[in-house]
C-alpha cells in the first residue's frame, strides 16, 4: 500500500460549538491505481484530501505515506516528504501570479534538497503538457486550460508518488477539461504515479479504478 488512512476523524470548533467534518475514514491505495473519491458538496472530499496529502492533520487516526507515519512526522519531516513525493492540483490552479510558468514549475524542485537540473526538468515537464512555449508567460498571460497544465506540470516535476487532485477541471470548459484530464491520466501512468481524484464528474471518476463516495463525512460506498 502506498498510501493509507486509518480511522480518519476531524473536526473544526467554531466557538464552543464542534463541527465534524470526517468520521472515521480508512482507505488504503496500492501503488500506481487511480481513485476516485466523490459525493455532495460540503461532505469532506477536499478536507479529507488535503489530510491525506499532507497539507492538513487528521484530529485523530493515522495518514500512511510509502509506509511511513506521514500526519505523525513533525511539521518538518512532513514537509520535507510531501515537497518530495506528493503532487497536488488545486481547482483553482493556485500559480503564484508574480511568477513566469517555468518559475512555478521551478519552485517545486527548488524546495526539494538536492535537486539537480531545474531549469532543464521544468522545462521538460512543461513541454510533457505541451507548453514549451508559454515558460515565459506569467499566469494572467495564460488560459484557464494552460494555467491548470502549468499547475499538472509543476506537481509532476518532482516524479511524485502520489498526485491529488481536488476537481482538477472545475474551472475549465468542457473541451479544456478533457485536454487535462487526458494528460493527467497519461503522466501518471508513464510514470506509476498513484492519482487520488476529487471530482463530481461521474465520467471522470468511472475512469478510476476505484471508486469512493462519502456523505457527511463518513464513506458510504467504496469499490
Ligand atoms: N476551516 C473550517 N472551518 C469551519 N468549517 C469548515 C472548515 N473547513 C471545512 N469546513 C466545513 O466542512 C465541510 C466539508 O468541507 P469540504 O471543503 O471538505 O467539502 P467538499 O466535499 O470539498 O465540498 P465541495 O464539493 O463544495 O468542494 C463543509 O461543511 C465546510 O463548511
Ligand atoms: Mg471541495
């Protein structure tokens, strides 16, 4: 299993008062599949994503990443390993805007120790999503599609071991979605990447291997 979840539980308080945004989640994933979670807005898809990737800590149960007790390591050594084996693809690409294409694919490599060749590979991994001519736009001088391929091309260039993605073609028009789509599917799996998706696409999810869907926080089907 390349990635884990046990007994996954978070809450948030606002005053006083507990809101339970996930209740008891597990999920185990082997390297290289594809799933797909899905369900109704407000139900903890991004939440939950965001704690299996790292970004955010469970109130109780366990993240495994490679094996390792990801959401127990220190805010350091869990830094340090999602800058190194996690790909994460926001909704709303989320590029730094002061920053040329091949500079935001650059950043990610530039925060990974030891790191060699980063302008060669971020323009490789710009041209894998077919934008060795845009390395040079800033994100305001880009598409909502090549943005979102700017964002594939710079979770990609560390070679993670997982890639998430949270709606990754939300903000794209249909035809948009599917030059994305098409090529996240094709980067992991010319490079065994595991892809855990969002989306509420039926289409998209039906691609997958595998299938959740969570309601209120708690999975109510799973395949
Ligand atoms: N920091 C927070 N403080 C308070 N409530 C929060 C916080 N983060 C999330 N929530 C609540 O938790 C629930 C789940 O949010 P989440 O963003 O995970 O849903 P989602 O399934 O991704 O929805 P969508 O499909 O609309 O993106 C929502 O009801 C939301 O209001
Ligand atoms: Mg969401």
């Amino acid at each position: 299993m390349i990635l884990e979840a046990v007994d996954i539980h978070k809450s948030v308080f606002m005053g006083d008062r507990e809101i339970r945004i996930l209740s008891g989640i597990s999920l185990a994933v082997s390297a290289g599949d594809s799933i797909a979670i899905t369900g109704p807005s407000g139900s903890g898809k991004t939440t939950l994503l965001g704690i299996l990737a790292g970004l955010d800590l469970p109130g109780s149960g366990i993240v495994r990443l490679l094996g390792q007790p990801f959401s127990e390591m220190d805010e350091n050594a869990r830094a340090l390993m999602r800058n190194g084996k996690v790909g994460f693809v926001f909704q709303s690409f989320h590029l730094l805007a002061n920053l040329t294409a091949l500079e935001n694919v650059s950043l990610a490599l530039e925060v990974v120790p030891g790191s060699r060749d980063i302008r060669q590979r971020s323009q490789h991994a710009l041209s894998m999503v077919g934008l060795a001519d845009r390395a040079e736009h800033l994100p305001s001088q880009l598409s909502g599609g090549e943005q979102q391929r700017v964002a594939l091309a710079r979770a990609m260039v560390i070679n993670p071991a997982v890639l998430f993605a949270d709606e990754p073609t939300g903000n794209l028009d249909h035809g948009t979605s599917e030059m994305v789509i098409e090529m996240l599917f094709s980067l992991c799996r010319e490079t065994g990447a595991t892809l855990v998706l969002v989306s509420h696409d039926t289409r998209l999810a039906d691609r997958c291997d595998s299938r959740f869907r969570i309601e209120a926080g708690k999975f109510v089907s799973g395949s």
